[in-house]
C-alpha cells in the first residue's frame, strides 16, 4: 500500500512540474518563427502603444495561436488514446494505429485530395479548406464502426478480433489508397507526401474549431477510464469480480481513441511514435497506475509535439520539416529499445 500511495504522490508532483513545462512550450511556440515576429514585441506593443501591426497581428493570431492549440491538442489525443489502447490490450507495444483508424482517416484524406472537386452536392466548395480534416474524421469513423460491428457478437466485444480485423482494414484501405495515388497527378502526389508525413503547418481556427471539441471531450472520457484499465490489467475475468463494467468500459475506450485519433491525424497527418513513447516513458517514473498516466500523458503529449514543432521548424530554416519525421527519428530509436527490453512481450 505504501508503494502505491508513493507513486500516486510521485504521479501528482510530476503533473504539476508537467504542466508547467507545457504553459513554457506554448509560451515558447508562440514566441518564436521563421518570420521573426516576436511575442514580447507584441505585448510590449500592447501595454505601451496599445496597438498591434496588421502583419504581427495575423502572425501571432491567424498562424501561431491555432498552430500552438492545435498541437497542444494532436499530441495529448495520440498520447492517450496510446496510454488507452495498452491498457486495454495489456500490451506496452499497443499504439492507436492498431485499430486502422489511421488508415481510415488517411483513405478520407486521399479522397479528399484526388477527388474532392468531384463530390456531388457542391461539397467541396462548401467545406473549403476543412474539406480534408472532414473527410479523413469521416474515414476515421467509418472505419470505426465497421471494426466495431465485425468484433461484436451478443452485446460482446472481443478485442483480439478487433486487432485483427483492424490489420485486414488496414491492408484493404492501402490497396484503395494505391489505386488513388496511381490516378493522382503531381500536385496532388506532393501535397499527399506532406500530409502522410504529418505537419501542424496548415493549422487554422477552422480546423480548431473542427478537432479541437472532438479531441478535448474524448481525451476527458478517456481518463474516466482509469480504474477500469487498472482492473483489466489482472484480466477481464478478474475485472468483472472487482464490480468493473469490462464490456461498458471496452465500449468507452474504443469509441473514444477512434474519435480522438481520428480527429488527430484528420487536422494534422500521420505522425507516429507519440502514442507509444509517451505512456512508456511516464510507466517508468510513475508505474502503471492509469489515475495519473493518463492525465499525465496529456500533458507530456502535448508538450512533446509542440517541441518537435518547434525543432521542425527551425532544423531546415526557412523551409520546414514534416514533424513526422522530427518523431520518427526521436520515437524509433526508443521503440527499439523498448523491443529490446519487452521482448517477452511480443515473443509468439
């Protein structure tokens, strides 16, 4: 008892310090950019002349601001929703593309790119520029649903068939986004390249106001699960004897990272690693209670993807780098390490 009470201690400290870090990152991505605008300029500008400039303005407000809130947001949901999923399979290796939902949300993207001005109905002139984050949260949840109604049987969810099934979507979305990319011409073929390897770039309020609701309500749901992901870690048997809703709480977690991560990857492309790296690293500090790894890895989400934010944008200055290969490179090593160190885990 002494143990858990010492990390549920050591969980609270580390989310004050965790929190501070992201109010100094915000701080920060708002603060620095290829354009040299800067953020103390501006206020300095606000408590004296009480007035901004028309380009600080739109710099600070229409391109940072929503960049910032935006990342703060993609990274928390990735974090989470990965924290979620290796609670829910027991499996330290879980991460949220396991569901297909980002090879969903990716098949919605590519669709939107190759035939968007095609859609009836005058769709893609009235979506405008949220055409794409509305169609790959669309693939996102339709393949959602179609996960969820193959691996349910009786009111039961088997999450073994879900993985699988999720494979066998994950194959088939590929083979149709190949068919897509062979049609493509070389405007369209660039602008998917950016978009599969993830960038906050094309951040606007627009897309705030499309994700950012979608992600703040599930990454909340998702932390009410915490004492059901702690009892199906002894197992679903045991879980139900503990007085635990194991079916009520499967339900809960898939719908929630699948809307979560769907929104994610719909405002800001692929970008791997976060979902597994961070839930990981916060194990090693804090232990696998879910009371505090899941607030936990909210906050460390989303500081990780603002700093690799702000690395991408500053490592090929003026130019910027897709921030999915900014977490690639941090993420893969570690994931082999974490191979290294779990191999018993994934040993057949």
């Amino acid at each position: 008892m002494g143990v858990v009470v010492d990390r549920r201690q050591r969980a609270r400290q580390l989310r004050g310090l965790l929190a501070l870090g992201l109010i100094a990152v915000c701080v920060i991505s708002l603060a620095v950019g290829a354009s040299g605008t800067s953020l103390w300029r501006a206020l300095w500008s606000l408590m004296v002349v009480q007035s901004l400039s028309a380009t600080e303005a739109a710099i600070l407000w229409e391109i940072r601001a929503p960049r910032t809130l935006l990342g703060a947001c993609v990274g928390a949901a990735l974090a989470v929703s990965g924290a979620v999923m290796q609670g829910l399979f027991r499996n330290p290796l879980a991460d949220p593309g396991l569901l297909g939902v980002s090879a969903g949300a990716g098949l919605g993207a590519l669709l939107a790119i190759v035939v968007g001005s095609a859609l009836p109905f005058g769709i893609a002139g009235y979506l405008g520029d949220a055409l794409l984050p509305v169609m790959a949260f669309a693939g996102a949840w339709a393949s959602m649903m179609l996960l969820y109604v193959v691996a349910t049987r009786s009111g039961r969810t088997s999450v073994a068939t879900m993985l699988l099934a999720g494979i066998a979507l994950a194959a088939l979305t590929g083979a149709v986004s190949g068919l897509l990319i062979f049609h493509a011409d070389d405007m369209q073929l660039r602008e998917l390249t950016f978009w599969q390897l993830g960038s906050l770039a094309g951040s606007s309020w627009s897309k705030v106001m499309v994700a950012g609701p979608v992600i703040v309500i599930t990454t909340y749901i998702a932390t009410t699960l915490a004492h059901g992901l702690n009892g199906l870690a002894l197992g679903e048997a045991s879980a139900h004897h503990m007085g635990i809703n194991v079916q009520r709480t499967k339900n809960v977690a898939i719908l929630g990272v699948s809307a979560a991560t769907g929104a994610a990857v719909a405002v800001s492309g692929g970008i791997g690693f976060v979902g597994i790296v961070v839930p990981h690293l916060l194990r090693l500090f804090t232990g696998p209670d879910h009371h505090g790894l899941l607030i936990n890895s909210a906050l460390l989400g989303a500081s990780l993807l603002l700093l690799a934010d702000i690395v991408s944008r500053f490592i090929v200055a003026p130019a910027e780098l897709p921030i999915g290969i900014v977490t690639a490179v941090l993420g893969a090593p570690f994931f082999l390490w974490i191979l290294l160190r779990r191999r018993t885990v994934v040993d057949l």
